[in-house]
C-alpha cells in the first residue's frame, strides 16, 4: 500500500491508503517519531478511524428495518483501501465510498473523506462523512491515534501524564472483561483534576471511557523532558483512553461521536448509544488536531 508524506520545515507526515492511517509524525529536529510504529507483539495498527461504528455492538449485529446485519468491533473502514483523492503541498485528502461488499453489512450509500492538512508542528485531521443516499442514515465515528510512550529511550511509561486543559471530575464507564461492551457501571478517575498519571492498571479493564467532560485539548506529557503530543478536539462526545496491556509501550488517545454498545441483545442501530444521523445529500463534518513539541 502506498504511504504519502507531508512535510514542512518542523515535521515529516505519513499516511497511508490502507485505512487513510497516519503513520508517522516525526519532529525533524531530533528526529523523534511520535506515532506508534504498529509493533505486531503489541499491536499492529498506528491510528485506524472508527467506522461506521464506535466500539463493539452486542454479538458483533444489529438490526435495521428488520434484517439483521453484522460489523466487527469498530467497523470496517480501518481495514480499507482509499483514495488518494487530493494531494497538495500541505494536504492530502482520501475518500471510501459505500461498495457492494459494504452494502452487505451497512445498507448505506456514504461518502468518507478524511483531510490531513499540516500547518507548523500541527496536523489537523478532519472527517467529511456524506449521505448520498435516500431517508436516514446512521453512523458514528472516531479518532484512534497511538503515541509512543516513553517518547525517548531511558524512561518509562510510568513517567509521563495526561494534563486536561482544565480540572475534570471524571468517572470511567466500565466495559465488560473480554467483550468491549458497557457493562452499565462507571468507577471514579478524577475528582476536580487536571492531571491523570499514566498506570497500566488503569487498562486491566480495557479502556478508559469518558462522557462527561468538559476539556477540549489533552498534553501528553512528562517532568523529565520537554516532549510532549496535544490532541485539541472541540465538541467531541466521548473521549477513550488505551494502551494495550502491561509493558505495552504507547498510549491512545481517542476522542469519538460514538461508543461501545450494552452487553445483551443486539438491538436497532437507531438504538445504539451515540448513533449520528444524516439525511439524504446531508454532510457531517468534525475536525481534531494533533500538535508535537
């Protein structure tokens, strides 16, 4: 698959057609890769986009007018080849578009264009997702980047924190152990706090979910250096927080318009938690942007 870079006098960026993925975002001075390099041992992907849905649904199905169809955890679009649709000096655009294979799981015509425009030590990431169908259309979508943690050789994952632009009171909601869906429990993470220190046991039951948050822009950070990755995402519902298991060495940060769905029944995709809508020729756009020092 091809890998297309963007480049300026601060960063290199790649991403490739495979799943419109970035996967590289090197700081020229010093040359320091912050993207996760997609080690197998660990895990194999670098920053997928999450669509046509968010999370897991209850037995991998749903229903929508009466048939019931099936999506893997997370949707399909990650696993993709795109379009390379546009390609300029500070901008690359991909495009997937519904199929006769994707009608057979999702019975929508979209339209899926992510923008990557690279401004200084900045990449703004923006979704275009259009309905070119009749009636309703229903998705969700979300962001999935992986950042190497520790940034530089010599530290530990333990080293480094998340620090919210503004103090949060935040309680997780839980998922059930080995099936990624919401198990209808939240346990507490932060009470009037900006700071969240990197643990792995925070990971022990899957990720770290949040709904109720008020911060638009999350630092990844250390005190041991100056290095750091800011993720700003204005607006965005839900927030996840990943790492893989003990000794995994990266973190994602995931701000999405979507989640996991309940354990239980498959239900109507109308019905599932954080389900968007779009009519026909209608056009969702959101935007989130990932800065490097």
């Amino acid at each position: 698959m091809k890998t297309t870079f963007l480049e300026n006098e601060y960063v290199r960026v790649g991403v490739k057609t495979a799943g419109a993925e970035l996967c590289s975002l090197v700081k020229k001075d010093g040359n320091r890769e912050y993207i996760w390099q997609a080690n197998a041992s660990f895990w194999n992907r670098h920053a997928p986009v999450l669509f046509p849905i968010v999370g897991r649904l209850p037995q991998d199905q749903y229903l929508h007018q009466g048939k019931t169809y099936s999506l893997p955890q997370h949707g399909f679009a990650r696993d993709q080849v795109f379009e390379l649709v546009e390609e300029g000096q500070d901008r690359l655009v991909y495009e997937l578009k519904a199929s006769e294979e994707s009608r057979k799981v999702y019975p929508f015509d979209f339209v899926l264009r992510i923008l990557y425009t690279l401004q200084d030590q900045t990449v703004e990431v923006t979704w275009q997702v259009h309905h070119a169908g009749e009636g309703e259309m229903l998705f969700s979508i979300g962001a999935h980047p992986a950042f190497n943690v520790p940034m530089q050789e010599g530290g530990a994952f333990e080293d480094y924190y998340l620090e919210f632009s503004q103090p949060e009171l935040l309680s997780r909601y839980l998922l059930e152990d080995g099936t990624g869906l919401q198990n209808g429990q939240t346990e507490p993470v932060l009470d009037n706090m900006a700071v969240l220190p990197l643990r792995y046991e925070h990971y022990e039951k899957d990720a770290m979910v949040f709904k109720a948050f008020k911060s638009e822009r999350v630092t990844l950070k250390t005190d041991r250096h100056p290095h750091f990755v800011q993720m700003q995402f204005a607006n965005f519902p839900y927030l996840g927080i990943w790492t893989k298991r003990v000794g995994a060495p990266f973190l994602c940060i995931e701000p999405w318009y979507g989640i996991a769905g309940t354990a239980g029944e498959p239900i109507e995709l109308s019905e599932k938690e954080g389900m968007q809508s779009l009519g026909t020729n209608e056009t969702f756009e959101a935007s989130y942007t990932i800065s490097v020092g």
